[in-house]
C-alpha cells in the first residue's frame, strides 16, 4: 500500500467511526441531554389554599386539591393552638408552627394564595402579612355552599359545588363521611343491600 493509500485509509476510518457515534446518539452535543442538566426540575406550586382545621373548610380544600393538584395549609383552630399543617396532594403532612407562617410562604414561593373563609377561618393578619411575597386571593363568608360555588367559578371548576353539596350531605355528627350502604356481589355486578338474592 502507498503512503497516499494508507492515509486515506486512516481518515475514512475515522470518518466512519464519527459518523457511527453521532448515529447512535444524535443528542451528543446538546448539552440539555447530559446528566447535568437532565433533573426534573420541581414544579412551582400554582395555588395554595389556606383555611382552618375545621370539618367544613376542611372538606371543601380537599376538594379543591383533589381537582387542582395543590396544597393546603391548614392554620390554628383554637385547640391546636399554633400548629399549622401542610397537606400535599400525595397525602404527605408536615406539622410547622404558627411563627414560621411568613418564612414558610416565602420558602415556598407560591404564584397565589387562596383563602376561604371570613375572620374564623381565614384571619386577616395572615392574609396582611404575605400580601409583598405573593398574590392573595380571598373567598370570604361563613356559608361553604356560596364558598364552594365561588371557588369553582374563581379555579374553573365545573362539578366542585355539587361533590362539595354531596360530600356535605354524607357528612355523620361526628363530621366522618358515611360508609356507603352495605353491598353484595353477584356474578360480578354490585347488588346493594341484598336487594335480590338468587336461590
């Protein structure tokens, strides 16, 4: 083989072996696909709702993260004291106290805050104390029908008023939701309260 052969040998090979490498993985040369850069960023909460540690403002923020996706604060009631707690939608909480309330907000950086209910339920020195960290929303009163109609008109939620009505309605004196009526199966449909029995 001639020197000219050999070096045109040499770089086709190299040539070949470049072009193989960018084939396999197209994405070499972004940066954004390196390992670096390839965490999952954590997602800005949107909403949070904040009410008190009571059966119906409790129920209604339920509500309202199972359709939103987001979290509540729960503030003090008068037997709690100054225990706060915090519910992820993915049924995580975490108990803070009340002095940490501002630091808390500014950690977490919410786009907004929503608060339902009048003075009982939302008091206006928390709403005053993080209204130059983030944009607060108020839905006040002491009537959690209107409460859970205005939440649903405000966040675009269409049934929230009614499941809020329904869940209210099963609602015992201890403030536990009702079991639904005992069931039986047969032949793998659902027969309620042994409704009919075959022989």
């Amino acid at each position: 083989m001639t020197f000219l052969f050999k070096r045109f040998f040499f770089f086709t090979v190299i040539l070949l072996s470049v072009s193989m490498i960018t084939t396999v993985d197209a994405q070499w040369y972004n940066p954004k696909s390196w390992p670096l850069f390839n965490s999952k960023k954590a997602k800005r909460v949107d909403i949070l709702i904040v009410t008190t540690n009571y059966v119906k403002s409790k129920l209604l923020a339920d509500l309202i993260q199972y359709e939103t996706n987001q979290p509540i604060l729960l503030l003090p009631t008068g037997s709690e004291k100054d225990k706060m707690f915090f519910l992820l939608p993915t049924h995580e909480s975490d108990e803070m106290n009340e002095k940490d309330f501002l630091r808390f907000i500014d950690f977490l950086q919410p786009k907004n805050v929503l608060f339902l209910g009048d003075e009982r339920y939302a008091p206006t020195q928390y709403i005053d104390r993080i209204k130059d960290v983030a944009g607060t929303w108020l839905i006040p009163g002491s009537n959690w029908e209107l409460i859970a109609r205005a939440a649903g008109d405000m966040l675009r939620l269409r049934n929230l008023e009614l499941n809020y009505l329904i869940l209210l309605n099963q609602l015992d004196s201890k403030g536990q939701i009702k079991p639904p009526p005992t069931t039986e199966s047969y032949r793998g449909f659902i027969t309620k309260d042994k409704f009919w029995k075959s022989e």
